[in-house]
C-alpha cells in the first residue's frame, strides 16, 4: 500500500523589511513520505525569503525537471528557480540556463561543506546563482514549530531571519557562499 503525503496548512505573515514586502500568504504543503520534516522547513523557509505573489512550489522530489519553488512571468519564462539541498553541477547549470536567477539553499550541515568544496570552482561562472546555508542545528529548531495547522510569522531585516509562532522563534541567520552578480 502506498503512503500518502502528509498535508501542512500555514499562514505565513511575512514582513521583510530588505525588501519592503509585506503580506500573509495561505499556504498548503504536503510532505512527501520521503522528505524530511528538516526539508519541509526548509521548503517553507526558502518560501519566505524570496516570497512574491507569483512564487509557487513545483512539484519536488517527484519531478526532476521542476525545482523545489519558482517564479514564472506571466510570459512563462522562468525569473527565479530555487533549489534545495545538494543538487547536482548538471541540474544547477541547467537551471542557469533555463532562469534569470537560481538560489540553491543547502541546510545538512558538513555534508553541504563537503558539496560546495567539491562543485565551487566549477560554478564560478555562474553569474545568476546563488548559494545559501541554513546551519543543520537552525533547521533541526524550526522542525519545533511545524503543525498540522500552524500561523507563523516571519521577520527579514538586514539579512536575519526570525520564525516565530505565539510561543517559539527561531532566529535564522543564512550564510552566503555565492551571490549572484545580475541583478535581482
């Protein structure tokens, strides 16, 4: 008998003050039997600090040919692919190719120093890529605020991020190791 996904309903209050976007966003996400709950926080976290009204989750660890969110024109052309973990050089430089800009937000840790020492160089001149790390210890707190049904508030100011529910906040602080040089 096969598993069904595991289905998330949050409202996600967002003030990001770098950006000056501000909005509360209803969300659904199913969790994969497969994906971690570490992921599906981190799915929701890479929702937050790139939120806009046309930024969608695709369809995940069930297609290889869709990231794990993105942001299409309203001509179909993809403006932001995010991915997240340890993606392959081919699948990072594919997506170069097919969008404006890509963010790839590792979060596991030493395994995701070991990745970036390993792909780094070849991906240098990549000049629409960026690289995150979300600490493996910050991810594991943000599991502590996932519910079935859950209201969470996010903060963005100079670079810090604050998830709080009514009673827990976990403070994120994304550490760059590549930044894209085309404009945003």
């Amino acid at each position: 008998m096969a598993l069904n996904a595991t289905i998330y309903k949050v409202e996600l209050q967002i003030s990001d003050m770098d950006r000056h976007y501000y909005a509360t966003h209803a969300l659904t996400l199913a969790r994969h039997p497969s994906e971690t709950e570490e992921r599906l926080m981190v799915r929701l976290l890479a929702f937050a600090l790139y939120a806009d009204e046309r930024l969608e989750f695709g369809k995940g660890l069930s297609n290889d040919d869709e990231p794990d969110l993105w942001r299409k024109a309203y001509t179909d052309e993809i403006e932001l692919w995010i991915d997240l973990g340890q993606p392959d050089e081919a699948r990072i430089r594919k997506a170069c190719g097919r969008s404006q800009r890509v963010v790839v937000i590792n979060y596991s840790g030493r395994g995701a120093d070991i990745w970036w020492d390993k792909i780094a160089n070849s991906l240098s001149r990549s000049k629409n890529l960026t690289v995150l790390d979300i600490p493996a210890s910050t991810v594991e707190e943000l599991t502590h605020l996932l519910e079935r049904g859950v209201r969470l508030q996010c903060l963005i100011q100079d670079g810090q991020v604050q998830l709080m529910t009514d009673t827990l906040a976990v403070a994120i602080d994304p550490q760059q190791r590549m930044t894209a040089t085309v404009p945003a």
